[in-house]
C-alpha cells in the first residue's frame, strides 16, 4: 500500500478512475466524493443524490451518468459543476453501470427489480429495458455487443445480447456463492467473477468454469489490467486484496495485499497499474445484528500499486 487519502465520514458504493480528469470518483451514499490524483485534494460533494450507487464518465468524460438508488433513476450531471442536466427513470433499486461502445449505449443495473435498463447518453433517453431476474450486480461487455452480468442470488452470470434485447444463455457459477464483481479478459476471452471467498474463471463462449480460486470474504468488486494481465480481487470482510495473474488463459493468485476491513469495491488505473479501495474503520457490530457503526475520522481511499 502506497498511501491513504482521507475523505469525510459515512459509506459508499462503487469507485471509478475517471483518467480523463485524472481523478477518483466514489459514490457515497448522498453525493458524489472526487480525489485529484495529482494534488490529493478531495472535492467531498460533487454532486447531490439519494442513496448513490456508481459515478460513470460518458460523453468523452464531459458529463457524469449516476445512478440513484432512492430515486430509481439514473441522472447526467456536468462532469466539471456536478449540475443536473437530466433525469432518466430506471427500474427499481439502479445499482452498477457500464458502458458498452459497440452499441454507444449505458448499461444501467437495476438491482431489486431484475432488469437492465438500455441509455443513450448523447440522448439523455432511456431506450429498452431488458427483463433478467435475480438481484443484479456489476456487468461486464466484450466489445462486440454481448454484455455480462452477475445475478448475486442465482449464482450466475447472464449473457445479453444488447442489440437484440434479450437474454442468450445463463452460466451457473458452480465454484461461486454471492457474485457481485466481474470483469471481462478480451485477450482469453474469460470472465472473472468475484464471490464470497472464491473467484470464478470462466470461458465467455461456453459458460464453463475453468477454475475456483480462493479469494478473500466480502468481496463486491473487481478490476482487470489488461495491459498487465492481472485481475484485482478485494475482499471487505477478510481485509485482503488478491493480485491475480493470468498468463496462456491460466490464473493464479500470486500476491495477498492486506489493506483494510470494508475495503470491498476498487477501481483501477490503466495509465498506472495502481488501484484505488475506499475504506473505513468499524466498531463492534451491535448485540441484536446488523451492521457494525463505522468509526467517526477514518474513511481512507487506499491506494495499492508501485
């Protein structure tokens, strides 16, 4: 671990490398916090929302796509100001985002009521809804106009064909419990797949599981460098992040990183190789159940690379 950038209290979701700004943006529950790579100042409130889950450049980096969880809707905003420019209604719950350049259409998933949700971002539109099922979590695209995407409850990964609007096939995650993360490896043609305590790799073609890995608990992302060959498994719960190498379409883990408890999403940057986790510190979790209280001071953006 190269350094930890403090940020204000509270939690997050998703985390993004927008490269083009030279910045991190997490999502944190009510706005939107962006990290200067080159001064380390952290602009707190870029923009306003309700139970944010992801912050996606579109639009050559000039405008920011949003999901809000609480308004079920995805929303543009200037990527400069974080103003509002439009509104688009989603399915319920709008969770993870991608953005798939074959089609120029977002990806938006909508995490309680089992759809996609097909936007134009030029149009600021809301084209299609694809019926999946399940609770949705990341999606992954490979260019040429097939998008995948995790269906934690089910244990699989469905195959989208975005054109036509429907589902092609379900992969059954046999070594897999939970799968949230996932990326796409263009170069083998695999999915990788992050669950709860294991790693999925899988052959996008045929849906086969080609191997188990035993990564970290708590995992709720991934990250991919394909320059680099390497996968980048965190997992919250144990603490830990898995450097995953990938060489003549095998995998092994080949580093175990302690970072810290919480440290569950990631993002990478592809100019560097460096990957950035948001994370905080937790007190006892409270005798009935539930979530443990995060302690006041000690949210960090950890930074892991050369």
């Amino acid at each position: 671990m190269i350094d930890r950038i403090a940020g204000p209290d509270g939690g997050w979701d998703y985390v993004r490398v927008d490269a083009g700004a030279n910045r991190v943006l997490v999502a944190r529950g009510t706005s939107i916090m962006a990290v200067d790579l080159a001064t380390k100042a952290v602009t707190p409130g870029l923009a306003p929302g309700q139970r944010l889950h992801d912050a996606m450049p579109v639009n050559g980096g000039a405008e920011l796509l949003v999901t809000n969880g609480g308004t079920n809707t995805a929303v543009f905003v200037d990527a400069k100001t974080g103003a509002a420019l439009a509104t688009v209604p989603t399915g319920k719950n709008p969770d993870a985002a991608a953005f798939d350049a074959h089609s120029g259409l977002a990806l938006v998933m909508d995490h309680s009521s089992g759809q996609v949700t097909l936007i134009d971002p030029k149009a600021h539109k809301a084209v299609a809804t694809i019926d999946v099922g399940g609770d949705m979590e990341a999606a992954a695209v490979d260019g040429a106009g097939r998008a995948y995407v995790n269906i934690e409850d089910k244990n699989q990964i469905a195959v989208i064909d975005i054109a036509a609007r429907k589902v092609l096939a379900r992969y059954a995650l046999t070594g897999c419990d939970g799968p949230t993360g996932l990326a796409y490896d263009a170069q083998d043609k695999l999915l990788i797949a992050a669950c709860d305590g294991t790693t999925d790799v899988v052959q996008a073609a045929t849906g086969k599981v080609l191997q188990t890995l035993p990564t970290g608990k708590g995992a709720d992302g991934i990250a991919f460098d394909p320059a680099r060959h390497l996968a980048f498994v965190p997992a919250g719960g144990a603490g830990t992040l898995s450097v995953v190498a990938f060489k003549n379409g095998r995998a092994s883990i080949v580093e175990t990183v302690p970072t810290r408890k919480g440290a569950r999403t990631i993002a990478l940057d592809p100019r560097t190789g460096r990957v950035y986790l948001p994370s905080a510190d937790y007190g006892p979790a409270p005798a009935a159940g539930g979530r443990p209280p995060m302690t006041p001071g000690s949210f960090r953006l950890l930074v892991v690379g050369a």
